[in-house]
C-alpha cells in the first residue's frame, strides 16, 4: 500500500522541485530549438508507487498535473490530496475499473488510456450516474467541471502485447461517439501512445511510433474536414517518457510523462 501521509522534509522537496525545473528547463530548450512554444508541452508528473507526501511537496511549488497508474492507488491519493489537482489516469484500464474511476475520483481531469468504445461509453455513462447522484442539476457549470477529458490510447507499434486501438473503423466510431448527444460528461483531449522500447533506445533520428502518432492524428483531422465539421479543439498528443521525451517533443508532442527523471527510481509494485 503507497504511504498516504502528507508529510515532507525539506531535502525531498528540494530533491524533487529541483529534478522538475531540471526537466522543464529541457522541455524549454528543446521547444525552443524546434520553434515550439513551451506552453504547447504539458509536464505530467507521473508519481505512480511513490508517496502521496512526494506530490503535497510539488503541488506546494505549483504543481497540479499528475499521473497515477492504479485504480486504487489514484483514488487512495485522491481522497487525501487537494482537490484542485488534475489528475491523470494513464494506466491499463479494463472496463470494469471505468465505474470507479467515474466515481471516486471527482477531480479526475484525463484517461489516457481509453482504447474502445465500449471503454468510452462505460467512462460516460458512470461519469453521468455519478452527476446524477450528486444532485447538482445538468447546467452549464456543473457539466464543465465534472467532464473528463480523454485520450485515444493508439497501439503505434503493432506488438500484440501492448495495449491501445489499432482498428480505424473503431477509432472513426469512437470520434463520431464524442459527437453525439448520448455523450455528456467526456471529451476528446487527444492520443496517446506508449512507444517500444527497442525504438525509443535506438540511436535512429526518428521515433516510429511518435511518427505512427501523428499519421493517426492527421487521419483524425481529415475525417473532420471530410464530415465538414468546424471549430473542433486541438487535438492533443500524449507521447514521450524520461528516455524518450526529447525525441518526443521533436516530433509534436504535446505532453510529455515524466516520473523517473523527477521521483528517481520506483519501488516494484506488489
Ligand atoms: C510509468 C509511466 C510513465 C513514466 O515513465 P518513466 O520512464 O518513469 O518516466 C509514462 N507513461 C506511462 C504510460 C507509464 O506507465
């Protein structure tokens, strides 16, 4: 069980603000070098099997995004931490786990990791139980703060054995899903991927499966051109890790998720 007391000392915060602005700062030069803007690049601190004290020290400095990997252990943190973090989930997901996640974690801001429709329309249809349980009506300002926002979770590297969609026509459904009046309380933030190990540690310029990403945001985009739709919001690439996010910013991503590089090492999950 993560130890849930809030409790820091000053070297560990230290430790850690210092290894995030050591991060950001690369995040910075590497925007700068590719003409980005910074404020295209989201930091996620991804603090799976690490202390809830470790993200009191870094929300202490500012710091409000955060990613967990667990079910229970997101909503363990969640209860004890302040409300205003952004949480996200970036976990393996089965769809059974939707129901909690829509439940017990109201500041819950992404799921990073929704691969089907079934997946999606479970997330929506618990998020809208939950509203409903709340009383608090279906007006503008409740709605808004009670959606989660999502990514498609894209299998780039076509190994059986890592999670994510790789069937277009599920994808265009999915798409078409966010559009329709059934779908209340979730939005499309963006994609996701993973990338493989062999690619993000080869020495080759380009990652593949970053490229793979952006093919699959360019098939997004003209499925939208081609159904005339307009003033769609961006759509948002979740890609890099510490080995990988250099490369990852590189090629577009708009969110890098970092958790050795800024917590160090994690302890083996049991
Ligand atoms: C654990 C994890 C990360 C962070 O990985 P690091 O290598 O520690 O930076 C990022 N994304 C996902 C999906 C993860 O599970």
């Amino acid at each position: 069980m993560t130890d849930l007391s809030l409790n820091y000392s000053e070297s560990r915060s230290s430790e850690l603000y210092e290894n995030y602005i050591t991060t950001l700062q690369q995040l910075e030069k590497e925007c700068s070098v590719n003409s980005r803007s910074s404020e295209d690049v989201l930091l996620l601190c991804v603090s799976k099997l690490k202390p809830a004290s470790d993200i009191q020290a870094l929300y202490d400095k500012g710091i409000r995004h955060f990613g967990e990997n667990y079910v229970q252990e997101l909503i363990s943190k969640s209860e004890v931490l302040p409300k205003d973090i952004k949480w996200h989930f970036i976990g393996g997901l089965q769809t059974n786990k939707c129901k909690d996640l829509a439940n017990k974690v109201e500041n819950l801001y992404c799921v990073e990791t929704i691969d089907s429709l079934k997946k999606l329309k479970k997330l929506n249809e618990q998020r809208c139980k939950y509203v409903e349980g709340l009383g608090q009506g279906s007006d503008a300002a409740s709605s808004e703060k009670h959606t989660i926002t999502v990514n498609i979770q894209i299998n780039t590297s076509g190994e059986e054995q890592k999670s994510g969609l790789s069937d277009e026509s599920e994808f265009f459904q999915m798409i078409d899903f966010f559009g329709s009046p059934e779908c209340k309380y979730v939005k499309l933030n963006g994609l996701m991927t993973i990338g493989s190990w062999d690619v993000s540690h080869s020495e080759t310029e380009e990652n593949k499966d970053f490229a793979a990403l952006v093919s699959w945001k360019s098939k997004l985009l003209s499925y939208y051109n081609k159904k005339g739709h307009t003033n769609v919001a961006p759509v948002k690439l979740s890609m890099g890790m510490s080995s990988d996010y250099i490369q990852a910013i590189k090629q577009g991503s708009n969110e890098i998720r970092v958790g050795t590089s800024i917590f160090g090492t994690r302890p083996v999950k049991n």
